[in-house]
DNA sequence: ATGATAAATGCAACTCACTTGCAACTTGGA
DNA sequence: TCCAAGTTGCAAGTGAGTTGCATTTATCAT
C-alpha cells in the first residue's frame, strides 16, 4: 500500500504542527490547483488562519518532498495542487472566465524519449497547459 | 509574401520610435527567448539605453498584435521570443545551467482537437515546455 | 516646411507575489 | 519534564511588472 503525505512527513523529519496539518487538509481537498492566497483564505474561514508566509514555506517544503507540483498558468501566481497519490496529467484553463479543468491524460511519454535522444537532455519534467474559451464564454 | 513586423505595426497604427526600432531589432536577432531586463541590458551596450518600462510597454504591445509570445520557464521573470515569421515550436530548459534549447517539433494538433471534444473549449493556445538536465550538467 | 495631434517615452511611485531575518513558540523524543 | 530542532508570525526586503503624468516625438494634413 502507499505511504501517506504524513508518513512521507514524518520520514522527512518534519513536525505535524496544527497550521501544517491544515494546509495540507486544504490541499487534499482541493481537486484543482489552488493558490497560497486561496489556501490561506479557506483558512481564515475556517477560523484556523495561518500567516501567509507559513503557507509558503509549508507549499515551498511540500514540493521539496515531491507531495505538491506547481501550476504555471501565467497569472502572475503559482498554483499548487497535490499529486502524490494522484495521476500525472495536465490542465486547461478558460482566458475568459479562468476557469480550470483537469485532463487526465499525458501524450508525452514517447515524445520525452525522442526529445531526450535528440538533445542529450536528461528530462525529469515538463509543463504541457492549454488555454481557450469555455462554453459558457465563447 | 508575408508582411513584416514593421507593416503589422504600420497596419495597428503604431509608430516607430527610435526605442521601438532598437527593441524590435534586438528581438529579431535573438533566436532564443529573451527577458526584458536582457533587452534592456542589450540596449545599453548598444549605446541605445531605453528604460526598462518602455521595454516592457513594447513587448506588451507587440504580443497583443501576436508578433512575440511569452515563454513561462518558472524563472520568476518572462521571456519574449518573436513568432512572427517563425515555426511554432517549444523548448527545453537545463536546471542545472538555465540553457534554453528551442525543439523544433510540436505534438499537440490531434491532442488539442481531442481536449476541444472532450472539453468543449475552444482551444486557442497550449505551453509545452520540457525540463531536464544538459549533458554538461548531468 | 509647419504645426496640430495622437502616440510614445522616461521618471518616480506604486502594486503584488514572494522571500528573508529574527525572536518567540511548538513539537516530539530523550 | 526538559531540550533541541523545527516552525511560526511579524516586519522588512526583493524583484518583476504596472500606473500616473509631464515631456518628447512621429506622423500627417495643411
Ligand atoms: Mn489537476
Ligand atoms: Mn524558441
Ligand atoms: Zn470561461
Ligand atoms: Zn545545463
């Protein structure tokens, strides 16, 4: 069975500390990527503020441990969304609405290899988002 | 023949400043996506200093007359290339040196139609960037 | 050529995402 | 229970990018 994000905590030697475990509850139940301010937003509401900066350093040392990946959606701020214990897959977001929808699929794996032989890279990662205009916004 | 970018500028009712001239000549000559404070800093060796905020009002307008495209590596700040006249393609970024590869390839018309069914979007535009280490790197 | 007019420029001040320094406060283990 | 390491909050800092505004420049009609 698969090793929990606070097993991986724990192994990384990191502390479970009330404003830690609320972030990533945060996270966890978010299905799409989220913003440091939404996060702390949610938290304010439900009345477990935590300062922003100590959602930037938890998202900054979540990704260190590979549990969260960035989002860029070239809107001036990161996203963040779990994926450990998730699909590796893509998005794309509406430039009317900012809407964003998972797309749970990756046509890149024999592409990575053929980009891998023709440039000598070694490939540990890439970001594929697509953007247009949702029904509603058309 | 195809319409150069100083006619797209004529036909959008631009002028052509001095400033202006010497940012577009810098970008032509780039083959790799540039920052604006590298622009400037070009600029400047050039002996044609142009303050940084023109620069960045200059490239602003150019990608609304779709003659450059920003290129997000996750670096904090944007690159610039021109697209206008040129393949659309993507790139390889090194993590260890920040080398920038262009790839010359693009995999996405089938995808794209495929995510328009799925989604219902109307696709107007993707990222496609690959993240990886140079053999100088490795 | 000349002058009118609209656009573009440069400077300074500003915004916003994100980072850093540091003292005070948890956490988890001895 | 005590301690050291890790974490937090606050305040201040950084750096990319934006905005307001007075001055300058390009273009075009005369
Ligand atoms: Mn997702
Ligand atoms: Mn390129
Ligand atoms: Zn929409
Ligand atoms: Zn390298």
């Amino acid at each position: 069975m698969a090793e929990s994000i606070l097993d991986s905590l724990r192994a990384g030697g990191k502390k479970l500390t009330k404003p830690r475990k609320a972030i990533l509850a945060i996270l966890e139940q978010s299905s799409l990527p989220i913003t440091v301010a939404e996060i702390a937003d949610q938290l304010k509401k439900a009345r477990a503020a935590v300062d922003l900066v100590t959602v930037y350093r938890n998202v900054a040392m979540l990704q260190e441990l590979k549990l969260v990946n960035p989002v860029g959606l070239h809107e001036g701020q990161m996203r963040y969304e779990v994926c450990h214990g998730r699909e590796h897959h893509h998005h794309i977001q509406c430039r009317g609405c900012g809407q964003i929808v998972d797309l749970m699929l990756c046509p890149l794996k024999k592409l990575t290899e053929l980009v891998e032989r023709k440039t000598k890279f070694a490939i540990d990662g890439h970001v594929l988002e697509f953007f247009g205009w949702c029904p509603q916004c058309r």
